[in-house]
C-alpha cells in the first residue's frame, strides 16, 4: 500500500516533463514549418525554373534589357515556353542570357533562330524574351544565338526621340484630328460597324477554315513553303531587286509588242487547228511505232551482244580495209578494161550454152557415166565401174609416173586440169591479171596465149573444148 503510494507521484512527475517536452517540439517544428514556408514562397521563381523540364539555350544581348532571372518569361509567338535562368553581365556592357525553354518549343525553333527582348505594354513594363524561328524548317541543334541574331526592345519613348520636330507636332496633329474623328460622325460610325460586324464574322470563320485547308498540317505547310520560298528570294543580296527590274523590263517589251502579240493571238485559233491535225497524224505513227517497238524490242536486247562482239571485229578490219583502199585504187585500170572483155564472156558464154553444153549433158555426161564394154579386138575387155572412174585413175597413175626421173630429168611431164590460161577470148589473160593485181609490170603489151574459145581449128593438138592441155 505504501509502495504504491511512493510511485504514483514520480509516475505523474515524468509525464507532465514530456508533456512539457512534446510542446516544446511542436512549437519548433511549426516556426520550422513557417520558415520553410515563407522561404519557399520567396523563392518559388527560382524553384520553380530549377524543377522546369526542357534545354538551356544562352543569347547574346548587347545589354541586359531589364532582364531579370527566374521571373522574365521566355515566349514563342507569345505563348510562354521558358523562363530566364541566369543573366551575367559582361564588361563592354553586353549580356549572357539563359534560357531554360521546353523541348518542344526547340523543335520549332529551326537552324538559326533570333531572340528579341518585347515589353508587354506599348509603355514599357516587364520584359520577356521572344524565340523567333529563323533558318531551315526544324529543331535547334545549338546552345548559342550570337548577338548578331538577338535584338533589343523598341520602346516608344524611342520612338518619339527618333522622331523629328515637324514629325513629333503632324503626330501631335493626328492625335486631335481622331479626337475630334470620333467625338463627330466617327463614334457613330464606329457603333454602326458593331452592329454589323457580327453578321461578317461568319462569312469570315468560314473564310479562315477554308484557309487552313482539309487537313490539319495545310496551313503548316504553306506557310512553311512561302517562308522557304522568302528565305530562297533574299539569300543574295540584290536577287529580288534584279528580278523586279527583269519583269519591269519584260513589261516594257511585252507593252511595246502589244500590237504583234495581237496578231499573234488572232493567229493563234488556226495555229491550233494545224496543230491538232498534226496531232492527230502523230498519233497514227506513235501507234505505229508502239506496234514496231514490241517486234524490235528483242532485237535491240540482243544488239547491245552484238556490238560488243563486234567491236574487236572493227579494229581489226580498219587495217584491212585501209589496205583495200589502195588495191582499188590499182585494181580500177583493169575493172575498166575488163569491162569489154565482160561483154565478149557474155557472148562466149551464149555460144557455150547452146551445143556445147548439149553435147557435155548429153553423150559425153551418158558415156561418161556408162561402164566400159570393150568391142571388137577388145571384146573381152570390161570394167563394172563407170568409165570416168577408169579415166581418173589413168590420168593418176599416169601422174605418179612422172615422178620417176633420171639424170635428163623427168621421164614424161603431164599436169592435167584447168590452168590460168584456160580462159580465151580476153584481152588479158588471168596470169598477166594475177601479175597486175601483185605488182608485177609488163614491157610488151599483153598477149594472149590461147586463141579465141570458138576457134576450134587454130587450136593446137591435143587441146579439147574444156581448154585440158597434154604434152610431153
């Protein structure tokens, strides 16, 4: 009983010090809170652009424009893309500007982007930087605008200072003359066109939805063209200025030949009926030519083949015919002579074709192909073969017996055959052409060896119609 007398007041001691303990922690833990509170709130700019997504882009001003980090905003088309994380100043005045700008807005930016410094009033205020694309169509590979791309604010007390006196008073003289404007007949007019400019607006939307065109990325893309089409027209300083004068020079010549392109347009409607018919005979041969092209079409497959086999042909044959050349030359005397010996051929020929020939396809071609049967004395004689055969194979023992010699020299000499000079009737035999056409040149005036083919009597012994020559 005692003991639990002596603890009850310890105990109730030791929890009214936590208690006192636990106030004194809260009471910290909340100024801590305020402290952390009030701090962040001061600095919520500076968090707020530290915790941004997006790049770091630096500019390059030629002075710091009243810029201010972690509260001037960074704007493309006057949308709010970034802000303004650090601004360093340098000696000669200029200033490195940088910006923390959403990815995004990068990758509009295009190659070479400018930056200007816009106040949002027409007074003045806060600034705020302006991302203007600039370059190809794309995303802004850099980390740097140089200071040649980055502008400065144009305020209007500037404005005014760059104004002159006369211009500052005709101003001055402007502002009155609208005062006056719209204290008349102006504020009428002006409430009139509010009451019908909404019956405009429509035709206007509708006006607005056509130019943007049926898909999303039309107007995009148009006005993405005439900005390339802009960039292309001033790339070269004077382009533009040479092709107005081009035209204007065109003009003048078109205005000063006006009365020639008159008569050039009153010709112009039989110019296209001669036109249209020619067109029309054009289309008759291309469908010719269609119809041709398919038959020609392997044909050309296989000449690209062709040539090539016959180009090494070519340089072969140039040196041949570059020697031929000159045999026709020589050669052109005797084809002039020759000419009447071919007149005399023809007339031998036609004596030839008659009974001569009669009597080869006749008897002598029948006796020729009938086999020998002796008659007579020779009854007893016979040979089962043809009697050509037997006659070949005399004139060639014959031949090999005249390969037997002896110290006087051959014993018998027999060539049968045609020769060279079988040919009569010509006034060069063929062994003075053959000569001629090697070179060879004659001191006596060609004769001609055998006599004329239908003179049978003056020929010599032994000579048969055939021209075959025997001798010793």
């Amino acid at each position: 009983m005692s003991a639990r007398t002596m603890w009850k007041p310890s105990t109730w001691r030791g929890d009214r010090r936590r208690r006192r303990l636990s106030a004194v922690t809260l009471g910290v833990i909340f100024v801590l809170a305020v402290l952390a509170l009030f701090l962040t709130l001061f600095n919520k700019d500076r968090i707020g652009t530290f915790l941004r997504g997006g790049e770091t882009i630096t500019v390059h001003f030629a002075a710091d424009y009243k810029l201010r980090k972690f509260i001037s905003v960074v704007k493309t088309a006057y949308v709010p893309v970034g802000k303004v994380s650090d601004v360093e100043r340098a000696a000669d005045g200029s200033a490195l500007v940088t910006l923390k700008v959403d990815a995004n807005a990068v990758d509009t930016l295009g190659s070479a982007p400018t930056a200007t410094v816009r106040a949002t009033t027409l007074l003045g205020g806060i600034y705020f930087v302006d991302l203007q694309p600039g370059g190809d169509p794309g995303r802004f590979a850099g980390t740097e605008i140089p200071i040649e791309r980055a502008h400065g604010p144009v305020e209007l007390g500037q404005v005014v200072q760059a104004l002159q006196p006369d211009s500052l008073k005709g101003l001055q003289d402007s502002v009155g003359n609208l005062d006056d404007t719209l204290g008349d007949d102006g504020s009428a007019a002006l409430r009139r066109l509010t009451r019908t400019a909404p019956a405009a607006l429509g035709p206007a939307a509708t006006v607005l939805n056509a130019a943007m065109g049926s898909n999303p990325g039309d107007l995009t893309n148009v006005v993405t063209g005439l900005e390339k089409t802009a960039k292309v027209l001033t790339e070269n300083t004077g382009q533009l200025d040479a092709i107005a004068n081009d035209m204007a020079t065109t003009s003048t010549v078109l205005g000063d030949r006006s009365q020639d392109i008159g008569t050039a347009i009153d010709a112009l409607p039989a110019t296209l009926d001669s036109t249209r018919i020619g067109l029309a005979r054009l289309s008759g041969t291309l469908n010719t030519l269609r119809d041709t092209a398919s038959d020609i079409r392997p044909v050309a497959t296989q000449l690209t083949s062709t040539l090539d086999t016959l180009n090494p042909v070519l340089a072969h044959a140039v040196p041949l015919v570059r020697d031929t050349r000159v045999l026709l030359t020589d050669a052109r005397p005797l084809v002039e002579q020759l000419v009447p010996a071919s007149s005399t051929a023809t007339t031998a020929l036609a004596n030839v074709r008659g009974p001569v020939l009669d009597r080869l396809n006749g008897p002598i071609n029948t006796l020729l192909q009938t086999p020998y049967k002796g008659t007579g004395p020779y009854d007893s004689t016979s040979s089962d073969r043809p009697l050509y055969w037997d006659a070949v194979y005399s004139l060639v023992d014959l031949g090999r017996a005249s390969a037997y010699e002896d110290q006087n020299g051959g014993t018998i000499g027999f060539q049968p055959g045609l020769g060279s000079g079988t040919a009569s009737g010509l006034p060069l035999s063929l062994d003075q052409m053959v000569k001629r056409l090697s070179g060879s040149t004659f001191t006596d005036p060609p004769k001609s060896p055998v006599p004329p083919f239908n003179d049978v009597t003056s020929q010599p012994p032994g000579t048969g119609p055939l021209g075959l020559v025997g001798g010793n």
